[in-house]
C-alpha cells in the first residue's frame, strides 16, 4: 500500500505552532506604577525587661516580701501543720497542694513534706509577659464546694483574678438543710461543724447561706457593691500599700474612703458593723441558751455535738459562718443583715 504525503499541510501546522510559541515569550516590562499607600504601622513588641521590672526591680520585690511579712498568710506554718499534709485538705493548706490543684485540678494525694505558701505559690508561669499578665494560676471561676456532692458543675464567679482568693475562701460545707433537705432535725456531729475559716466569697457572692424566710429580704444574688471589679477582693485589700493593701491583703481603708467619698477612721462605715457585731452576739447568747454553742469569750465557742432541730443547726451555721467572714457585714451589708435579721425573728418565734 502506497502513502500519500501532503508536503502544504504539513508545512502549514508546523508554522501554526511555530507562531503559537512565539506568541507566550514575555514582552518588555513597561514603566513602573505609582506606589500604594503605605499599610498601618505594626504593633511595637513588648519590653521584656521593662515589663519583668514592674515586679521583679530589687526595691520593688524588697517592698513585696516586706508587705508579705505582715500577712495573715507569711504565717502559714501553724494551717500547714494542722492540715498541710492532708489530701483533702492540702489544696488549701500548703504550697504543693495549692499548684497541684491549680495545675491538675484536684490534690494528687497526701502531701509528705508540705511547705507555707510562698511568691509562686499563688503566681505561676507567664503567660503573654504584657504589662497586665501578673501570672496568677487561677482566674477562671471556681467549684463551688459547698455543692460538689449536690451539683459538681456549679461554679462561683468573683470576676477574673479575684477568683483566686475565692478558690480558698469559701464555705466548704453546705447548710443543713440543703444536705439533708426537708429533715426535721439536723445531727452536728462535730465540734469543728460549719462552714470552715473563710467563707469570704460566699458572703459578697450572696449564696450558701440559711437563707430562713423572715420579714428581712435577700438581696439579689451578686448585688453587692463589693462585687464588682473596682470594691473587690483585690481593689480593697490589694491597692497600693499604705497603711494596709498591697502583699498585706489587710483591708486598705483609704480605697474605702475613694469608694465611699467619706472620711472614715475605721471600717464602721454607717455604724454599719457595729450593728452587725451586736447582732451577732445576740444570736449567739440565744444559740447558749438553747445548748447549741458552748464555751466564753475567754477560752472561744464551739458547737456541742448532737440532733437539734433543723432551724437550730442553720442558726448556729449562720451565726458561726458570719463570724468567720470577719467583715461584720462589710463584704455584703444587705445579705448579712437579712441572715441575721430572719435568723433571729426565727428563734424568737419558736421560743
């Protein structure tokens, strides 16, 4: 068989392609534009060491330890010793059992050699090393203890760092009638029976309480004045040190006076906790002579073991949660004196 070649065509697609190449090969560059408008300045970065100076100058950690000295918590030796060790109460207690806590969330197990809480224990790693990371471990809100066998998910928000302090001090323990609901009696069933040592939080929060219907209303949950970021756990007992504040945590009286646009001596802003502390010594005379407290002012009360009536074991919850509040009202002047108010109307009603 014979082929036949068609020399034209041939020709005729080898310079079609030839022509196609040619047209993709770049021209010559023409003039340049005019130049864009020049973008935002970006954001300086931080000064460390401008930054790690706020608190770490040596006159300004001198002046820190100097304040820590005079703290409540710089004796915390004596907590340790009593409770340190102890699984279910080191979280609080000591040193290793607060950054365990704060890291994993709960206390491994029994501490062996528990140490008082020190500069780390309460500030951990950095985080952004910006002018507002003062490092603290915790912030967010806090497990309401008192109800972790009620409700575990309950949370208590103090507002951002105050949350640390609220960790610690809040009651531990619900009111009586809230563990053992709708019982006509409640059985203390020891002489360490309440709501532990510092049940701050609770009492500026407004819950956790006996709230005993009475004539007196409960302020709305989170009413207080002294929830809120200014008159807060860190705006009254952290401000700038003077005659109290700072790493003293003692109540500075001067950020009350701001506050309160009043020039106060002491804390009894009103009369308000002179008020408080007569009443509550009136529902303790009342808890003596029902048998329910024992002890003097001399050697200090304690509850005596045993079943009392339900309205009996929240009185004596009340009255012993709100003197270890420590405020006489301050923290929560509405809720505090509602407490009392209805408490005492109560027993006087069931005499």
């Amino acid at each position: 068989m014979k082929y036949t070649f068609n020399f034209k065509l041939i020709l005729s697609v080898c310079l079609c392609a030839f022509l196609a190449a040619s047209c993709v090969k770049e021209g010559p560059m023409g003039p340049p534009g005019e130049d864009g408008a020049d973008g935002a300045d970006g954001r300086d970065g931080v000064d460390g060491n401008v930054t790690c100076l706020v608190c770490h100058a040596s006159d300004n950690i001198e002046s820190i330890n100097a304040e820590f000295a005079m703290s409540g918590h710089f004796s915390g030796e004596k907590a340790v010793a009593y409770a340190g060790s102890r699984q279910g109460c080191a979280e609080c207690h000591s040193h290793e059992g607060f950054v365990q806590y704060a890291e994993f969330g709960e206390v491994m197990g029994d501490i062996t050699n528990p140490s008082a809480w020190q500069c780390n224990t309460c500030h951990g790693i950095h985080e952004t090393f910006e002018g507002e990371d003062y490092a603290l471990r915790l912030n967010d809100p806090v497990s309401a203890v008192y109800l972790e066998d009620i409700d575990a998910s309950a949370t208590m928000d103090l507002i951002g760092n105050n949350n640390l302090c609220a960790t610690c001090h809040q009651t531990r323990t619900p009111e009586p009638n809230l563990e053992t609901p709708g019982e006509e009696t409640f059985n203390i069933g020891s002489s360490h029976y309440g709501p532990h040592h510092g049940p701050q939080a609770n009492i500026v929060l407004g819950v956790g309480f006996a709230e005993i219907d009475g004539t007196a209303n409960y302020p709305e949950q989170g009413s207080s004045y002294h929830y809120n970021e200014d008159a807060s756990c860190i705006g009254c007992h952290m401000g700038e040190y003077e005659n109290g504040g700072g790493h003293t945590w003692k109540a500075n009286l001067d950020a009350c006076i701001d506050c309160h646009g009043s020039d106060m001596d002491d804390f009894n802003y009103g009369n308000g906790q002179a008020l408080v502390e007569a009443e509550l010594n009136k529902l303790r005379d009342k808890l003596l002579e029902l048998g329910v407290v024992a002890g003097d002012e001399e050697n200090g009360y304690h509850p005596v073991t045993g079943e009392y009536p339900m309205l009996q074991a929240q009185a004596y919850f009340n009255w012993i949660g709100l003197v270890e509040d420590r405020s006489l009202g301050a923290h929560n002047p509405k809720y505090v004196k509602a407490l009392l108010a209805n408490t005492i109307e109560a027993l006087e009603a069931n005499e």
